[in-house]
C-alpha cells in the first residue's frame, strides 16, 4: 500500500504538510497520478525538500522546478534558475520541458501579482488539458503592506490584486450558460481565452487549485439553457 502524503512528508518535514497542513486537501485532486508516468513542474524549490516529497509521492513522474537562486539537474527532471515573473524565462522552460505537465504548483515568490502572471503563462502554454494548478499561500493576498523575500507586498482583502478574489468572480464563468452574457464581469486580470479553459476551482486554507478543462467538458458547453425563459 502506498504511504500517504503525510506519512512520505515525515522524512522529509516540509512546511507543505507541517505547517499549511495541506496533506488535508492536496489528495483529493492528485491521488490518481501516484502510480503514472507524467510531468509536474514546482515553482519555488528552496532546499529541494518539496521536490524529494513529490519524488516519493509519484515515483514514476518527471519532476520539474523553478527557483530564482538555484538551478541543477537530478535524476527525475531539472531546476531551472529564473523568475517567475519574467515572461521570456518561462517561455524558455516551456521549450526546456517540451512536452505538457499534468500538475503545476506555485510556491514561489506568493507575490499576488506574480502568482496571476505566472498563471496566465503557464495554465495555457504548458498545463494539459484536465491538468491540476496549485497556487499556494495565497495569504499574501490578504496583506494590506509587506515584504515577503524580498518583495514587496501591497494588497489585502478587497484589493483588485488579490488572487483569491479574481478566481472568486471567475466562478460565475463556470456558470455562465444560467447568466446573460451581458450580466457577466469577468476579471481583467485574467484573459477571457484563459478562463474559458478552466473546469473546476477550488477553495480552501491557503491555496486555490484549478483543473484545466477536458473534452469532456465539451457536450456540456455553448448549449441553450432549458430555462432560459427564466433568466
């Protein structure tokens, strides 16, 4: 039987599980890739704990990662040295990886600005479709002044940048066949293209997870809503 994520995170003692406690949620939604062979990709490495935890966790993927101070290659994939908040990097590791990921996970600089941009890059260029994107510690958002390594942070709870507010109004696009068009405000934060691919989101303590649309999605979709009278 295979440890659980909690259980693999005891070797390892990453903040991940000891302190956000995130073992809690982070199964629902990765379970089923524990025994594929698939690619992830980490951005915000650190010492590398996290990307020791994700190798026991999915022994037979290829594990990917991004930090602004380190880059080396090991034996299940790469970490590539850069920005996340530089466009150019990241196209540069989407040709780097050349292939789709299943999973992305964002642990980088938790600037809300930077975790949208890096969103807006990698969700359409580099996620597969019916792939998982993690943004973490998204407390950040909810900071009203503050410097987190090094950057600073000017947001809080109502502020336009607040990452768990855009994806708040996004919920209503995953519902737009029971709203006329013209009731509809997206957030301009995010493309229109780009939230139109989004299937699920999902809230809880710290983190938003987005699974990218499958075509299964697709009989479900730009079909008239039988009570449209109603509306």
């Amino acid at each position: 039987m295979n440890k659980s994520l909690r259980e693999i995170d005891l070797t390892h003692k990453t903040d991940k599980i000891r302190h956000h406690g995130y073992h809690r949620f982070y199964p629902i939604y990765l379970e089923h890739l524990r025994d594929k062979k698939f690619a992830m990709l980490e951005i915000g490495i650190y010492k590398g704990e996290s990307l020791k935890m994700w190798k026991d966790y999915f022994p037979k993927a290829s594990i990917y990662g991004i930090d602004i101070k380190e880059g080396y290659k090991y034996d299940k994939g790469e970490v590539f040295k850069g920005s996340q908040a530089d466009s150019k990097f990241l196209g540069k590791i989407v040709k780097e990886i050349g292939k789709k990921v299943s999973f992305i996970i964002d642990d980088g600089s938790h600037k809300p600005e930077h975790q949208i941009l890096t969103f807006n890059f990698l969700f359409p260029n580099l996620l597969k479709q019916g792939g998982i994107y993690i943004i973490e510690d998204i407390e950040t958002s909810y900071w009203k002044k503050g410097i987190y390594h090094g950057y600073t942070v000017k947001c809080g709870y109502e502020h336009k940048n607040n990452v768990v507010n855009i994806f708040k109004r996004l919920i209503d696009n995953l519902n737009k066949e029971f709203i006329s068009d013209n009731e509809i405000k997206y957030p301009k934060q995010i493309p229109t293209e780009i939230s139109d691919d989004i299937g699920l989101i999902s809230f809880q303590y710290n983190s938003v997870i987005i699974i990218k649309k499958d075509k299964s999605f697709a009989k479900f979709e730009n079909r008239k809503y039988r009570f449209s009278k109603y509306m």
